[in-house]
C-alpha cells in the first residue's frame, strides 16, 4: 500500500468519524477506555502472582510520574507552584491507599469480582457528597443507594474465602470516591497536569515505605509488563477524558460497566475465573442503583437549570 492510499484511507475514517453523533463517539471512547481499564488489571494480577501489591502499587505510581513529567515540566516548573499544597498531599494520601487496595483485591480476588465491588464508588459518593460538599440528596436517591449496598451484601456472602479481600476492595473504591471530593475542590484553581504531578511525587513517596519491607528485585519481564500495564492506564484514563468531553454523562457513564464483562471474559481465558450465580446477581444489582442515581442526578440537574440558557 502507498503513502497516497494510507492517506487516503486515513481521510475517509477522518470523514466518517465526523458522521457520528458526539454521544454515540462518547460510547466509543467508554468502550475502549473500559478495554483498556480491563487489560491494566489483567497486566496488575499477573504480576500479583509473584509481585507483592504494595511494590506493584508503587511500582505504578512511579512510572505514572515518569509518564507525566514531560508534560507537567513542558513550561518549566512556574506552572506547577501551588498554594494549596496541603491538599495535594490529603489528596495523594487518599488516592494512594484507594490504589493500594483496590490493587490488593485485584490480585487476591476473581477479576471481575474485584472490579464489581469498585464499581460502588458512585454509592459512597452519594454519602461524602452530603457531608463534605453540603448536597441536598432526596428520598429516592438515598433508596438507589440503600439498594446498591445490598447488592454488595449479597456479593460477599457468596464466598466466604474472600471476605477480607472484599471488604479491602469495598474499602478502596470509598478512597477513590473520597479522592473525587478532593478532586472537585483542587480543580476550581489547580490544572489537572499539576494534580496528577503531585500526585505522582506524593504518593510514590508514601508507598516506596511498605513496598521497601516487601521489595523484590523484579525481572525485565515484569518490569515491562508493568510499563505496558501503566501505559495502557494512562491511555484509558485518556479515553475517559475524551468519551466525557464529546458526549453526555448520562448517555456515556453506562458503558464503563461494560468494563465487568471485560474483565470476565479475560479473567476466564487467562486466569480460568468463572464467576458465581451470587456474584452475577450483586453486581447486576450494583450497576442498576448507580445508573439510576446518575440518572437521577442528572434530571435534577436539568430541572433546575433554565432552559434558555445555552451549553458552555
């Protein structure tokens, strides 16, 4: 094929990506952020047979710095000054134990197990949203969420081998949900190559402490893995920004559970995991509560926004 033909070829996949509805491009984006997603988790437990999941952890938040220094660094380090440092640090804090066990579970539970039990965080969001940003949530949210939980009830009572492991992913995505409090309050002055800089800095220095007590030499095998793992990361956090950015959240936010049937389907071609009946029904349970609170919110969004008022 030439140089003309690829050109050629690149025009028309130009021109009929341009056909596509900006919510239908969002979908695209969730899907192949969730494949993404999926592939870093497949890529964590694989090193977890042999890595412990605190040098995974920090492993990861290391080669996430290197991968963002070119970018925060691009215009010298004036950007980068901040006034709310404090913060930073609560918030790397926070981000770092959400990472450290939700990585734990990974490596310790089925796959698909382990991301269903993160999917509760728009669960707990619903509480710290109440207490830390002072939101007025009504009846039939705070019942989606009651409902929610009870799907987590009824996915660690199916197996009583991975209780503890359970309970520490339960106890990561409540980080993770803790992280997007702190989140909403340091974007109002803070670009997001400045958060994640701090980030990087802040919490490889936090976890280099537990993975210096469990360290192992890593191969070059493992340490490309984990370069990969970390690349793919990245460029599903990418996709997310992007499927956020072209369509809407109601529309878009669905499509990220399909990430569960990712994670299945690569979980029993590589791991052999097959999940069970209780499993299924918890998460199938979870997922409805959260689409409906979002749903929710965001009719509540529009009712109490004047419709002659344009988007920005």
């Amino acid at each position: 094929m030439t140089v003309s033909d690829l050109a050629e070829q690149k025009l028309k996949l130009h021109q009929f990506w341009a056909t596509i509805p900006d919510n239908g491009k969002g979908i695209l984006w969730t899907l192949l952020g969730g494949f993404l997603f999926s592939c870093m988790g497949l890529g964590i437990k694989y090193l977890g047979q042999e890595l412990d999941s605190f040098q995974i952890g920090f492993l990861r938040a290391f080669f996430g710095l290197i991968v963002i220094l070119p970018f925060a660094l691009r215009k010298g380090f004036g950007p980068l000054k901040t006034s709310v440092l404090k913060l930073h640090i609560v918030r790397a804090c926070v981000g770092i134990t959400g990472m450290l066990s939700i990585f734990y579970a990974i490596t310790n539970m089925p796959l698909a197990d382990a991301v269903a039990l993160t999917f509760t965080r728009p669960l707990f969001l619903i509480v710290l949203a109440v207490l830390f940003l002072g939101e007025v949530v009504r009846w039939r949210r705070w019942a989606a969420t009651l409902v929610g939980f009870c799907g987590v009830l009824v996915m660690m009572q199916s197996s009583a081998e991975i209780g503890f492991a359970s309970l520490v992913a339960l106890f990561g995505a409540f980080m993770v949900a803790l992280v997007s409090v702190f989140l909403k309050k340091l974007s109002r002055t803070e670009a997001p190559t400045t958060m994640m800089f701090y980030f990087g800095i802040i919490g490889s220095l936090i976890s280099f402490v537990p993975a210096s007590q469990v360290w192992i030499t890593p191969s070059w095998e493992q340490l490309g893995i984990l370069a990969v793992a970390a690349s793919v990361g990245s460029g599903a956090n990418y996709c997310m920004i992007k499927a956020f950015s072209v369509g809407e959240a109601t529309v878009v936010s669905p499509f990220d559970y399909v990430r569960l049937i990712f994670s299945g389907i690569l979980g029993f071609i590589i791991f052999g995991e097959v999940p069970g009946v209780w499993i299924i029904v918890g998460a199938v349970i979870i997922v409805c509560s959260s689409i409906y609170i979002l749903r929710r919110e965001a009719g509540l969004k529009k009712t109490t926004t004047p419709s002659v008022t344009p988007p920005v």
